[in-house]
C-alpha cells in the first residue's frame, strides 16, 4: 500500500486525488491521507505528488504513517477533485517533521 506522509502537513497540493482509480484520498484540515486497506497499490498517485509526501509502506519506519493514514481516513471525507494548495505550501514544502508543528 501506499500512504501519505509528513511533507503533506501543511502543503496539501491534491494532484494525487486525481489519478487514484480508487478514490481512496481522505482530506483533513491540512494534510490527506490513503485509506490503506482500499489502495490497491498501483502507484500511480506516487510521481503526482510535487511534494514527494507519497510513499510505498515497503520503505523502513513506514508503520506509524500507515496506523495514522488508516486512523484518518476512517473518518475524514473523501475527496476526488484536486483543489488550491494550502497558502503556505511553497514556504512550508521540504521543513521537516511537521507532524510535530504543523498538523492539526
Ligand atoms: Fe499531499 Fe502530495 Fe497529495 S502534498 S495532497 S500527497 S499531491
């Protein structure tokens, strides 16, 4: 499965929502999330991301982004249609560990 990940907080730039063939991007106030059980792993949505937030839960440390992606898009709403980046994405794209100072 594929999940989002820190670079998300605060960015938001929705490219990813639309090639999902699932529909599986949930949106919280600033960041999505992927369902993990409805993504059918296909990557499509991984090059799409200008932020690189995207990432295969094969890579090392992936366990507490899966259990928070999962967390979320039990009940934040889907969403399909790309929309305008949160304002400050370009200053915020890159700063590390926003989960910490930047999610909400
Ligand atoms: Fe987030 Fe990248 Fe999608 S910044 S909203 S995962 S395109």
């Amino acid at each position: 499965t594929y999940v989002v990940t820190d670079n998300c907080i605060a960015c938001k730039y929705t490219d990813c929502v639309e090639v999902c063939p699932v529909d599986c991007f949930y949106e919280g106030e600033n960041m999505l999330v992927i369902h993990p059980d409805e993504c059918i792993d296909c990557g499509v949505c991984e090059p799409e991301c200008p932020a690189d937030a995207i990432r295969p839960d094969t890579e090392p440390d992936m366990e507490s982004w899966v259990e928070l992606n999962r967390k979320y898009a039990e009940v934040w709403p889907v969403i399909v249609t790309k929309k305008d980046p949160l304002p400050e994405a370009t200053d915020l794209d890159g700063q590390p560990g926003k989960l910490a100072t930047h999610f909400s």
